[in-house]
C-alpha cells in the first residue's frame, strides 16, 4: 500500500509540475497577447484579440493553480497526512470531470489557432500594433486609438486597409499614407500593402448649449472682422473654394445683410433663387452651395432694416434653406460687432470663427474687440487671418511690408488664438473677385492661392481638434434639444 501511495504522490507531482509551467506559459503567452493587441492608451484593438488574451491568463491562473494543488497533494501523501488523501480524492474526481471538457477545449483552440481565420486575427492584431505608429499631427494620438483604420483586409500576405481622416483637407495625409505602407511591409509576411484615403468630417457638437443643429450641415464657421475694408468677404469666399478644392462639401451664407458681395465674388449676380416647395433652394458655383440677400435685391437697392427684421433673416437663411450634406458652412458677417454675430450665436450651434484683420495698429484694434465679442456669445475664436500682410512685386519679387508686418501674428499669439496664415496684396485677387472667378479657381498655384489653401487646411485642422475635444468631453451626455 506504502508503494501505491508513493506512485500516487510522484504522479501528483509529475501532474502539478506539468500543470504548473503550462500556466506559467499560458501566463507569459498572455503577455505576449496584450504588449501586441493593447496599445500605450489602454485601448484593446478588438473584441476577439482581447478575448483571446484574457483566455490565455484565466487558463494561465487555473493551471497555475491546479498544478500547486496537484504538488501540495503529493506532499501530503508522501508525509502520510490524512488530509492528503482527502485532497487526492477530490483532485481525482475533479480530473475525471474536467479533463475530457479541457482535451475538448484543446482541440477547439488548436483549430482555431491553426486555420485561416486564427491566423487572420492575430495577423490582424499585428498590422494594427504596427500602425500605432502613425500618428495625426492635429490631433497627436496614433491613427489606430483615433479608430482612423476601417476595412482592414489580409488574404495572403497582401494587406489593405483605409485610413479614415476628419477631414478631406489635411496636408499631410500623404505623408500619413507612406508611413503607414512603411509600418506594415515591416510586418513579417506581408507581401503587399494597399492604403486608400479617405475622410469623414466630424461635426462639432456642444449638448449644454440646447441649440439644435442645423439640417445639412456639419459644422457652422463665422467669418467676421472688426472693422469694414480689410478684405473679409474676399477671405471668406476664397476659404471656402479652398475647402471645397480640398475635397470637402461646402456652402457660404451671405450674412452681410447690408452689403451682400458674395454673389458679385462668384459670378453669380444675376442668379435667382428657387425653392422645392418648401424650402429655399441654395445656388451653387464650382461646387459650393451659395445663398445670399444679393439674390433677393436688386443692385442699386439699399437694406434699411433694424434688429429684429436683421434677427429673422439670419433664422430664414438657415432654417429655410434646404442645405445638402456640408462638410463646412461659411458665413461672411458684415464687419463690426452688431446684431448678426447675435443673432448667429442664438440661432444655430456655431463651431467657431475666423477673425480677419490687417497687419498695421487701427485694424488690430478692432480686431481686438471682434475677437472679445466672439468668446462673450460663446462662439470660439478658431483663427485669425492677416490679410494685405504684404505686397509681393510681380517683377523683382520684392515683399514689402506696406501695412506693416507681424502685426497679426503677434496680436494671435497675445489672445492665445491660432494664427491661420498671412495673405499678400496680390492684384489677381482684386481682379479675380471683380470678374466673379476668385483667386483660388484662376490661379491656385501662385503664391496667394496657395496662401488661401494653407489658410483653409488649417482651418480644417482646427475644426477637427475642436470636434475630438468635444466628442471626448460630451461622452455619455444627452443633448438638450429645445422643444418649439
């Protein structure tokens, strides 16, 4: 009998030290798992990748502990203790249960783990890990954590995937693209990599304020000056030909009541506006939706109106006025710190807005309380756009400072507001504006178009950034919806 017991203890502890590495090296195969499929963030790649590592640790644990029991067992025997007998017995019976339930699961493990659809997971898990390294400059998070990467597909060795950026106009997705390719060829076993771009503008949404968001439109951008004569209408329209050039979907509202000059911008003066039987139905010209108070006078006749009918034109324009799918709604406000910015802020959730001002010490002075006026109705100062910042001879190509320089900047830097770009006194601009084919459609490679594109990529930036941080702090709220 003492020859049985003594067998009985050296299988327990066969068994136990068995057990006890298996879950040690279903422990450190865990480990493995997570360094892989979780990334700096804490966030898991996917649903499966993170129940497959939780497995191997609850495994890992279980054995561990099954086999210091099977050890603790053999001990007890060998000291001929009462309780190891006991202990044994209980180890017995639970082997004879258990262990065809854990040869099953085996089995389906290693089924899992060796066809395709095992090896696409983890290889799956691998390509994403291998992606964190790419970052968005705007945003400075990996692409992988932002949830940029949609449609990943692997089939023999060949790789696809998109990158879905937060907006068309980002000037650095090609860079973006390369990095990517570079991060998953260095994958072993990856023979191709094939990595589409595209973009899904977010919109900026604020639940606390209540205001409803406007039918059709994303995001809402002001562009507004301090004082009239610095080029605002010039730089609204041309940022939004920008954006729309970039690859975005965007309208412009004429919301300069008393001087309404958008249409005469885009060669639209003569343009009348229809409806759908129910709402107005926008113009469009090189592919931005346009509507503007142009279209409901004639020339020569003047707007003499007071708030309140000030008040109900702005609310006409944007709740009567049939939008379709934009990316970017600009809004030209006539200049000064009057009624429409009011109203504006009242009516719609506005994303924020572009303050336009010249380089010398008057216009920063404006300037100055346009952009105080805007953080008082709560609409963010998203950018400051130096216009006439300088003129560039076409000659000898001589900048000169004729308005003087760096003011812009400068007064950006002081209000902690981003500083949008610096747009030259360029002739073509005039002209352009004159003939209704603005700079961005006649000469968009020339210094000034070029300028005006930067100026919208970072206005683009901007909006985005503002939309991550509001989708990061509103997670979880319930929009206040006024009811009318």
């Amino acid at each position: 009998m003492e020859r049985h017991a003594a067998i009985l203890a050296i299988l327990c502890a066969v068994w136990g030290a068995l057990a006890m590495l298996v879950g040690v090296s279903l422990l450190l195969l865990s480990a493995g798992a997570l360094a892989i499929l979780v990334g700096p963030d804490g966030s898991a790649v996917g649903f499966a990748a993170g129940v497959t590592a939780t497995a191997f640790a609850v495994m890992g644990a279980v054995a561990l502990l099954w086999g210091g029991a099977h050890v603790g067992a053999s001990v007890l025997l060998r000291r001929r203790a009462p309780a190891g007998r006991f202990l044994t017995l209980g180890l017995a019976v639970v082997n004879l249960l258990v262990l065809p339930f854990g040869t099953a699961l085996g089995a389906y493990a290693l089924w899992i783990l060796l066809t395709d659809e095992g090896r696409r997971m983890f290889a799956g898990g691998l390509i994403l890990h291998a992606l964190r390294v790419v970052n968005d400059p705007d945003l400075r998070r990996d692409i992988v954590s932002l949830g940029f990467i949609k449609d990943l597909s692997i089939a023999d060795g060949k790789v696809s995937f998109a990158i879905e950026l937060t907006t068309p106009a980002c000037p650095v997705k090609d860079q973006m693209r390369e990095q990517a390719e570079a991060a998953v060829r260095a994958v072993p076993g990856v023979t191709s990599v094939d990595v589409r771009m595209t973009a899904n503008v977010r919109s900026v949404s604020a639940p606390e304020l209540g205001r409803p968001p406007l039918p059709g439109v994303k995001n809402i951008i002001a562009v507004g000056a301090g004082k009239g004569g610095v080029g605002k209408t010039t730089v609204a329209v041309n940022l939004a030909l920008a954006l729309a050039r970039c690859g975005s979907r965007v309208g412009i509202l004429d919301g300069d009541i008393y001087g309404p000059n958008v249409p005469i911008m885009l060669g639209l003066s003569a343009t009348q506006l229809t409806t759908d039987g129910k709402r107005i139905v926008p113009a469009e010209k090189h592919g931005v939706q346009v509507v503007s108070m142009g279209f409901l006078t004639s020339d020569d006749a003047p707007v003499i109106w007071r708030g309140p009918m000030l008040h109900g034109a702005i609310q006409q324009f944007f709740r009567d006025v049939a939008w379709r799918d934009l990316d970017y709604l600009i809004v030209d406000m006539p200049p000064g710190t009057g009624d429409v910015a009011l109203s504006l802020s009242q009516t719609v959730p506005v994303v924020g807005s572009i303050v336009v001002t010249t380089p010398q010490r008057v216009s920063l002075a404006d300037t100055l309380r346009a952009v105080r006026m805007y953080q008082k109705l709560n609409i963010t100062p998203i950018g400051l756009v130096e216009n006439m910042s300088y003129y560039a001879c076409p000659n000898c190509h001589h900048e000169a400072d004729i308005f003087g320089h760096g003011g812009g900047e400068k007064l950006a830097e002081q209000m902690e507001v981003p500083f949008l770009g610096r747009l030259p006194v360029y002739q073509p601009i005039r002209e352009g504006g004159d003939a209704g084919v603005p700079i961005v459609i006649s000469e968009p490679g020339s210094s000034a178009g070029r300028a005006f594109i930067l100026a919208a990529e970072r206005t683009a930036a901007q909006v985005s950034i503002l939309a991550h941080k509001s989708a990061e702090a509103n997670k979880g709220k319930i929009p206040l919806i006024p009811v009318r």
